[in-house]
C-alpha cells in the first residue's frame, strides 16, 4: 500500500496539468494524504531553488527534475528576495546615498582592459536614464550601481575587443531603445533581432505598467548561430533584484554560440567560461 500511494504521490506531482482534482480524487480514495503532497511540492521547491543558485538555468533545472519551465519558475519565483525600501524623493539623503553605491562601485577601479579578440559579448550597460525619466516613487538605477551615460558607453573601444565576425547580445529597457541603437553603431555593429524578457511582475511607468525588457542580437561581419535551435524570442522568467538578470539568457547563448572567446561586459558576477570587464569592487563582492 505504501509503494502505490508513494506513486500515486510522484505522479500527481509531477503532471503538466492542473492536478487539484486529481489530487483531492487520491485524497478522497486514500491513494495519498494532503501531508504527502505538501512534503513533496515542498521537496521539489528546494530543489529548484538550490538548483538555479547554483547556475544552473530553470529550462535545465525542468529538465533535470522532470516537470515544466513554468513550474520550475513559480518554485524559485516563491522563493525570490524581495525588493527593499522604495525612495520616494530626490532628497539630500537620497542624493548621499546614490554618491556613496556610486564611490563603493568605483573604489577598485575597473577591471584589465581585454586583450583578446571575442566572438560574443554580452552586455547590460548601467544605463542612466535622467531623473525626469523615473517615476518619483520608485527607486532607480543610482541605487543600486554606478551609472555611465550614453557618451561614456559609446566611447568603450569595443571594436578594438572584438573579431571580424562577432555577435553582441545587448540589454536595454523600452525608456532608452532609441539610444541604445547608438551604441550599437559607435561599437560596430548591426541590429538584427531580438528578445522580451517577460519579468512576469510589473513597475509603474508613466505611460504604461512595465514587465519586460529587450535583449538586442547585433552582430559584425557574418555571425549566426553555430546550433541550430530556435529559442522562444519571448522568456517568461520572474524577476528578482533589481538588475539581475536571469541566468537564462547564458543558456541561451552558450547554447547558440558554442565556439569562440566570450566577453561579458559590466558583469557584476564571474561566470565560468566567461571573462568579464566590470568595476572590482562589485566582483569582489560578489565572490
């Protein structure tokens, strides 16, 4: 009896479809109890969430514990830090507070310029957007790291980093799509597509409620993908802290572009396979 029940436990579990009568039908005939199945969920949660810390991406994860991407993402989505305090004002106290995550970012300088040629590079620019394009009630970028602007970012000497043939996977949000497109240019390459991160939670804008951002596919001289899988140009993936973006989208490309030298750039975390070119301070930190 215990076996079956045991079973009936892990198939219920484990079905990509909505369970609930499923589950109060094995209730009902003693096949499991409510305390199994909670022990169970509960199981596959701690899993999923040790299993994405690690790095690993949650269409690896899905795979690996044999259920749905979407499962694994409501898993690791209930176990996700919430954001802190919101700054409501661009007060003296804010203002100090933005310089000092500015000179902690700063303190050990940048790291090594790179000197050897890449094929990839992935990029999540710290963007400043200018205090008017920020509603009054959220918290910005300055919060959370130093900021560069648009001259400053188009001034990295990329071309210099870069092979002949590259691709560059380039993040931006809706507020600074159109400059982004000069930064595409002054670093050398073309757009050519791209994806919607679907955060799935939203933040406030002016015009709309914000749940997405776009990572832009560019690339210089002839560059497609060495595999030829075709990944959903839109990932539905919660977020979690502010500027974190999902382990994923490594997946992605690693999984596309398979040879060559890979450059991240503003990388805030090591990443094996990856070098990186970003502030010290930030790195160290988060070893």
């Amino acid at each position: 009896m215990a076996d079956k029940s045991d079973r009936f436990t892990k198939i219920a579990t484990e079905l990509l479809i909505d369970v609930r009568e499923l589950v109060r039908w094995g209730i009902d005939t003693g096949n499991t109890t409510p305390e199994k199945m909670r022990l169970t969920v509960a199981a596959r949660k701690e899993a999923a969430t040790k299993l994405v810390a690690s790095g690993m991406s949650q269409r690896q994860a899905a795979k690996l514990l044999g259920v749905d991407k979407r499962t694994i993402g409501r898993d690791v989505g209930h176990n996700a830090p919430k954001c802190g305090a919101k700054s409501v004002t661009n007060s003296t106290a804010t203002r100090a507070r933005r310089a000092l995550v500015r000179e902690r970012a700063c303190s050990g300088g940048v790291t090594a310029a790179p000197r050897k040629k890449y094929r990839v590079v992935y990029a999540d620019p710290p963007w400043d957007y200018g205090a008017h394009l920020q509603p009054d009630y959220h918290t910005e970028q300055r919060d959370h790291y130093a900021v560069m602007s648009i001259d400053a970012i188009c001034a990295e000497p990329v071309k210099t980093w870069v092979e002949d043939d590259a691709v560059l996977f380039l993040w931006v949000t809706s507020p600074i799509l159109e400059k982004a497109f000069t930064v595409i240019r002054a670093w050398g390459f073309e757009y050519k597509t791209s994806f919607v991160w679907d955060k799935i939670k939203h933040n406030l804008g002016h015009y709309n409620s914000v749940r997405h951002e776009f990572l832009l596919v560019c690339t210089r001289g002839a560059c497609r993908p060495d595999e030829k899988q075709l990944f959903d140009s839109v990932q539905s993936i919660e977020r979690t802290r502010h500027g974190a973006k999902p382990v994923e989208f490594y997946d992605i490309i690693e999984t596309l572009y398979v040879r060559g030298d890979r450059l991240e750039m503003y990388g805030r975390k090591r990443r094996s396979g990856w070098d990186v070119h970003g502030h010290v301070a930030q790195l160290e930190a988060a070893e």
